[in-house]
C-alpha cells in the first residue's frame, strides 16, 4: 500500500495505523506519521514470558537534520498543546511486507524501514540517506520506557544506568537488571543525556476510550552522524534484549523477514493467474497480515494464534474460529497441528481454555463455547490435510472427555453447564458471560445469554455428529451409534423449541427473542441442525440479511430491539453496553457465507441451486469491493478492524487488527 504526499496532514495521518510482529507475540506499531496516538504504540513492545506480559521498551526513535548549522525536525509528535510537525517533510509511507517512510527536506532524501527480528524481541531501523550539495548532521534519539503496555507511566521519574561503548549502549531502566536493554548504531557517535524526559507525550485515542492520554518517556542520549556532500549513505540502528546487537545486519534482517512472509504467501498456492488484480492484491496482503497472528509460546513449545492488535493475547474462542482461515487454508498444517494441541493441552473437567493469563500464563475457563468449537476445527483438519491419525492419537479422547463432561455438567468458574432433560445444553447464570458475546462491567453481563443459547445447541449437535463420524473412522462402532442416538434427540428438541413463528427466526436464547446472528450456526457448522431444504432456513437467512446485514459484516442486534446500539464510543463502560448491542463485526460474515453455502450444495433443483449460488457470488464481489478499499485507505493498513459501527461511514473500532475478522475474509473470498 502506497501513500502520495497528500495523505500527510495530520488528520489524515494519524488515522492510518501499521502493525508488525515478531512471532513470539512482540510486534511495533505507530501511525504512517510516526504520531503515536495509543499507549500501546511503541517501535519495540517485546513479550518479557512470550507471548505474554508485554512491555513497551522503544516508544519513539526521533530524527533531526542539521544543515548550514539549520535544524530540520523530521519526526512527529504529539502534546496536548504542541505538535512537532515533521511530517510535513515527508514525501510517501508504504507497508506491505514492512513499513517504509521517505522524507525530503533541502534536497536530502531519506528512505527509513522498519523491521523485527523474527523469534527475537530486536527491533532494527534502516536509514537509507542521500545528500545534496551540503553536508548534513543526522541526530537519532531514542525514547525509551520500561512499562507494562496497558500501563503508563504519568509523572514518572526514570532511574537509569548506562554502560557506554562506542555507540554499543547497554542501559537499565529502574533497575530491572534483569532485562537490559541494548540499543547500538552502525556509525557515529553517541551523547549521553542526564534526567532528560519526554514529557506528556498525548495519546488522542487514549482520551477518546475515556483513559488519562498524557505519559512520560526517558531520552537516555542521542546519536549523531556526520555526512559529507553527495553522499549515498546506510545507516542503521538495533534496540533489542540481545547483548551481541553490534553483530546485527539490519539490512539482512529486512531481506530475510520479506523472504519468510513471501515465501508463507508462494506456498499458499492462493494467489491465481485468472483472478482479477485486485482479488490478488487482497489476497496477498491478508495472508501477508494472518502471519502476524502466529505467536510461539517456548513454556508449550507449540505455536498460538493472538486474537488481535494492539491488546488482546490468545483466546481460545478466537483462535479456533481463526484456525481455518489462517492456517488451514494458507497450507500451514504443521502450525496448525500445534494449535489445536496448544487448544486441548489444558483442558480442565471438559473445558478448553478461553485464553491465558497475560500475567503469569494461568489457563482461563469461562467459556462454554471453545470446547464445541474445536469439533468443528478437528473436522475441518481431517478435510484438509487427510490426517486422521494425528486426531486419533493426540484429540479423540479428549474430545470424548469433552462430550461427557457436558452430559455430566460442568460449573468450574461459575460456567453451570449441563445437559437438561430435553436433550438441550443449558449454560450460565445472569452474572456470568460464557459465550462470544462476554462483555461485563463489574459483576453486570451486559449480554449474558444464560439458558439455552442457539448457538451453544447447534454446536453441540455438530459435535455428537462429529463423533458419530470419527467413531466410524476409528471402528468404534458402539459408540458411533451412542452419539448419533444423542444427536437425534438434541436436534428434535431443538427444531421443537428453538423456532420463533411470530419473528420467523430463532431465538437466541429460549425466552429471548432479540434478533441477534448467533441463529446463523444452525445452518452454518459441517452438521447443520435445521434442514437446509426447510422453510424455516429460508427465514432464518431473510431474517439476517434485512435486519443485521451490511457490508462490512452482521450487526450484533437488530435496530429497533431495547439496547440496540450502532455507534461504539465513550469511556470503558460506554463501549462494553455496546459492543455486543448492535455494532458490526466482520466475523460474522464467515457465519453467513458458510450458511449460504450449505443451503447451496443442499438444492436439489437447478433452479432453486442458481439462486443461492448468486447469493454467494454476490457477498464475494461485496467483501472484495468493500475491503480492498478497507485495508488501503483506513484503519491498520493492510488488515481489518475487529468491529465496525453500524451507521455509515461504518468507522472501523476495537482493536486495530483482529484475527478472525482477517481469517473470515481471507476464507470467503
């Protein structure tokens, strides 16, 4: 993605963010203006226990030009009252592999690239410089924290120690001995600062989330380079963990990490010649984007997908929606493999975890929905890959465990899961949020969906049925008919109470007739509960589309039910009573492509099988228009928002880059 110098103003630049990672769950992240207008901006946030307690550690390397003794600020900042509006001298911004800024003052010319070192919490940045018919002075200075990065440091007074050779510095920021950090320059000089603080950097999307947005940072020094008249020069500086940073090629580091992700993308085998232009350029930059979702954890020695950019860790709800788009049909099975062994590996009385502890790795169990959602994962394994005995070795008895811990019920962290009397799987309590609709303020769920929720019942259904078929698979004939007899009864129960005759749809929970699109996984999951060729599928499908579709995903609720909501916004409290009331979420597009699918294969007149096969076709051309112009012109270039509001111009919310929304597109186009 390319920028022309118009887009450098200052709104218009801040409103374009980038994301890079370093697959152990680090990444760096700013705006294409180099502003840092969130907490968690920083050119180095690095994983102290990777992938988890991430620490901001390189906020900002801020560059100055001097020529004929006249100072030229190239960089970028915000304070409350002041803005430092080097922008101004900056001709273009690109990110498709890397981020990629050129300026132009006085006829010097500079090309400045980003990049982490893949597996490493090392940040390099190349300069690549030309002069003009004068000699210029080039002054770096980093700014540096040692902070959580949910925290921020406000009137905070750094205690450093720096041990200075050449331009090699090892510095300790309030005496975290054990994690020093090393900072080094390919050439010139180093000047050390004393009590020198950045203060009151401004986060403006801090103060529109309702947070304090002003923090302080340390400038430990500064680096300064002399360059002669009509000079071609590179020049390059590290900040890393690593001590032998001096030995760094950053130059080689870009080269490499584009080979990685290039090679990722070849290996895809999705990039078509008879796809049109913009098919492919989409394509390309969403697998170019599901790559930075990969993290290790080295404690599991098994790779993880994170949720989503710049805050979230691994959640087990998330990363198994993902795991198809990201991995499956990327062709990256071996990655794949380890996830779902990642995703049973901590499974406690049938659950498995909803995600970890970004504090000390603990496994967190509320979740209903993680565990039935790994059926349909291991399903779409065995489709892909053909690994059958991988799943019976290491998954089918956990997944048996599964089955008859949710018979037996379950109430660890209050989740009260069980299966009642009719054969449908009861989940929750008014105080607990247990499904993917889990936002809570205090004790208060805004959306509890305790009961028998629509989307827990059709998932379960598509378990049994998918036991009943691995059993068959692994001659456990027995217990294949066990499952199936069990299926029966939940999909007869279900088809009796689940259909709403007045609203011609499902309830979402029984009792709860709000129009919500967790209806869509009856039709939607490899074992359909509702009969694709019924009526009621057909309602279910215009009921959605007129009330909860648009073009950038479904709404979470439909305009006109009590609470609905369209605009995310305000404080903390403000967003989490609307982030599940009525906002856009693009996942759920895969929802719904899914459900068009199997209505699709389901036809049996060519008629009939014409008109879904448009349908399918038309939200393709739709998610293509709509989101090749997404990734380009708004939001995290190159990815996709995790929500959207549902008024036009449907801004893009949440977190900056989500995994499921970029799975889910990359799936349906």
């Amino acid at each position: 993605m390319k920028n022309t110098n118009e887009i450098f103003t200052l709104e218009k630049g801040i409103q374009k963010e980038w994301v890079i990672t370093n697959g152990i769950g680090g990444f760096a992240s700013s705006t294409s203006i180099g502003i840092n207008t969130r907490k968690y901006h920083g050119l180095l946030i690095a994983p102290l226990t990777p992938p988890a307690r991430r620490y901001l550690i390189l906020s900002k390397l801020d560059e100055s030009l001097e020529i004929e003794n006249k100072k030229y600020d190239i960089y970028s900042n915000m304070c409350e009252n002041y803005i430092t509006k080097g922008y101004c001298y900056q001709t273009g911004f690109e990110k498709e592999y890397l981020p990629v800024f050129t300026y132009c003052v006085e006829g010097v010319k500079i090309i400045k690239t980003i990049c982490m070192e893949y597996g490493k919490n090392t940040v390099g940045v190349q300069y690549k410089i030309k002069t003009g018919k004068k000699p210029v002075k080039l002054t770096l200075a980093p700014i540096i924290n040692f902070r959580d990065f949910h925290t921020m440091s406000t009137n905070h007074e750094f205690t450093i120690k720096q041990q200075i050779k050449g331009t090699k510095v090892r510095a300790v920021i309030d005496n975290m001995i054990q994690y020093p950090i090393y900072m080094n320059l390919s050439e010139g000089n180093y000047i050390e600062h004393t009590n020198d603080i950045f203060a009151h950097m401004f986060y403006i999307e801090e103060q529109k989330r309702g947070f304090y947005p002003e923090e302080n940072h340390t400038v430990t020094g500064r680096y300064e380079v002399e360059i002669p008249a009509n000079e071609n020069k590179e020049i390059s500086f590290v900040c890393s963990f690593e001590e032998n940073i001096e030995e760094i090629d950053v130059g080689k580091m870009i080269q490499k990490e584009k080979r990685r992700i290039q090679t990722i993308v070849r290996k895809s085998g999705l990039i078509e010649k008879e796809k049109s232009h913009e098919e492919k350029e989409l394509i390309k930059n969403l697998i170019i984007t599901s790559d930075t979702f990969i993290a290790y954890r080295p404690t599991f020695r098994l790779h993880t997908i994170i949720a989503g950019y710049p805050w979230f860790l691994d959640w087990g709800r998330d990363t198994l929606i993902s795991l198809e788009g990201l991995l499956l049909k990327t062709k990256r099975y071996n990655i794949a493999k380890e996830v779902l062994l990642t995703m049973v590996r901590d499974i406690k009385y049938g659950l498995v975890p909803n995600g970890y502890s970004g504090f000390d790795s603990r496994p967190l169990y509320n979740s209903v929905d993680a565990s039935l959602l790994l059926f349909e994962q291991v399903q779409k394994y065995i489709e892909y890959t053909g690994d059958e005995a991988f799943i019976e070795k290491e998954i089918f008895s956990k997944l048996e465990n599964i089955i008859e811990s949710y018979i037996k019920g379950i109430d660890l962290d209050n989740n009260n899961i069980y299966l009642d009397t009719d054969n449908l799987i009861v989940s929750g309590t008014e105080t607990t949020q247990n499904t993917w609709m889990d936002a809570k303020i205090g004790n208060f769920a805004v959306t509890p969906r305790n009961g028998k929720a629509v989307v827990i019942n059709a998932m379960w259904y598509n378990s049994l049925k998918i036991m009943e078929n691995l059993c068959k698979r692994f001659n456990k004939s027995e217990k294949a008919k066990k499952y199936a007899e069990q299926a029966k009864a939940t999909k007869n129960s279900f088809e009796d109470k689940f259909y709403n005759t007045r609203r011609k749809c499902l309830y979402d929970v029984l009792g709860d007739s709000k129009i919500r699109p967790n209806q869509l996984f009856s039709l939607s999951l490899t074992y359909p509960i509702i009969d694709l060729n019924s009526e009621m599928a057909e309602n279910i499908i215009q009921t959605v589309e007129k009330k909860l579709l648009n073009q950038y995903g479904l709404q979470t609720l439909a305009k006109g039910e009590e609470g609905y909501t369209a605009i995310y916004e305000g404080n903390p409290q403000k967003r989490d009573m609307s982030y599940h009331q009525g906002i856009t979420w693009t996942w759920l597009l895969g929802l719904y492509f899914d459900s068009l699918v199997n209505i699709e294969k389901a036809q049996k007149s060519k008629q009939k099988k014409q008109k879904w096969t448009k349908k399918i076709e038309d939200l393709r051309k739709s998610v293509i228009e709509t989101f090749s112009k997404e990734i380009t012109e708004r939001g995290c270039v190159g990815s996709i928002a995790e929500i959207y509001d549902s008024n036009k111009p449907f801004a893009p919310k949440g977190a900056i880059s989500q995994a499921w929304s970029v799975a889910e597109v990359l799936r349906i186009i």
